[in-house]
C-alpha cells in the first residue's frame, strides 16, 4: 500500500506524546518522528544548517561544529522573529523528508502511519491527515515536568509553555484527546481504547 492513512500525534511541551508514541510502537504501529528529522535535517552539511549559522551565528555551535540545541532553544523561545526564522530554515525541509519516509512505510506495507510532531495544528499540517491525537496533561503537571525534564527556574519553563499553541485550542481539533496526568497503566488503557477505534476506522495498525 503506497498511500496509508496519516494520523498526527502531537501535544503540548511535556504532555507525553512520546510516552504516547512508545505505547502505539509496542502495538507494532508505523511512526514517523518529526523530532528525529528534525535532528537530521539540522546535522552539518545539510542546507538548513548552512541556514541556521549564517543568521543565527557560530555561537549556536558547539565545539564539535553541530548545533548547541540548548543554547539555540533558548534563543528561540525567547524571541518570536528568532523562532519564525528557525522555522523557515526547518520546516519544509522536515516535512519533505517526513512525506518520504511516510510513503516508504507505506511501499512496505503500513496500512496506517502515525506521524508524531510538536507542531501539526501550528503549521496546519493536520489539515491534510486522515485523523489526529492530542495529548495533553493539566496546566500544574506540565509546568513541573519542564522544570524537572528541562532544569528550568519556573519563569523560563513557564515562558517556554507560553510560546506553544494552548492545550485547550489544539484539543478543539482532534479526533481523539488522550489525558495524560495520571500513572502510566492509566495511560496505556486510554491507548488502547484510541487503538481500538483506529484500528476500527482505518484497518490494523500493525505491519
């Protein structure tokens, strides 16, 4: 099958996506990491990496001549024209390379693929897939897993919050929310049952 349904998974910072992720991969799911392109795509000797130096500057490196990602993170957080730039240089590239490996899978007989990514509703990527999850947590437990994930005084994690889409708006658009605030064999049943009507409406996820 060339052409296999695309559901999104995404959510807000520290909702647990990838908990998410790792739960549907143990069910033998198909996924394609935006997250894991996104690190290639930025790697020396690709394009949006010659991009990134040129505007950005050598600070952003590290000794090694790859992307200080923490330093770069912090800069884009903290300025919206920084972090509207990063995304002209990342995005396209992201979602060229994420459609070939999403086609791939399908060539290889993926009836559905779940493509995972931070941000599906900004880019309006979701528009364009078969179905879409959002994870999400209550406002409390987000703020004290980014401190405690990212070793950040509470402002800064807070501001990092604060820069993403809110929970509440991406939630409005799903096809399924899954509640990810409570302990993980909690998690995993609401996977399931996600599974479940996936499994219902567009075949086995499975290869």
């Amino acid at each position: 099958m060339s052409n296999p349904y695309v559901i999104g998974l995404t959510g807000g910072i520290a909702a647990g996506k990838s908990h998410v992720a790792g739960l549907l991969r143990q069910h033998g799911a198909a996924i394609v990491d935006a997250d894991i392109v996104a690190r290639h795509v930025v790697q020396p000797g690709e394009p949006a990496y010659a991009d990134i130096v040129a505007y950005f500057g050598r600070e952003v490196l590290l000794p090694d001549g790859t992307l200080d990602r923490k330093r770069l993170g912090a800069i884009v957080y903290a300025n919206a024209e920084a972090r509207a730039a990063l995304g002209r240089f990342t995005h396209p590239r992201i979602a060229a390379a994420s459609h070939a490996q999403i086609a791939a899978l399908g060539h290889a007989g993926a009836k559905v693929v779940f493509y995972e990514a931070a941000l599906l509703v900004e880019n309006q990527i979701h528009r364009g897939l078969a179905a879409l999850i959002v994870v999400t947590t209550d406002n409390a437990t987000q703020l004290r897993r980014v401190m405690a994930r990212d070793g950040l005084p509470q402002a800064e994690a807070q501001a990092r919050i604060d820069a993403q889409m809110p929970q509440t708006a991406k939630a409005a658009l799903a096809t399924w929310v899954i509640e990810n605030n409570s302990d993980f064999a909690t998690l995993a049943a609401r996977v399931q049952a996600v599974i479940s009507d996936v499994e219902r409406r567009f075949g086995p996820i499975g290869r």
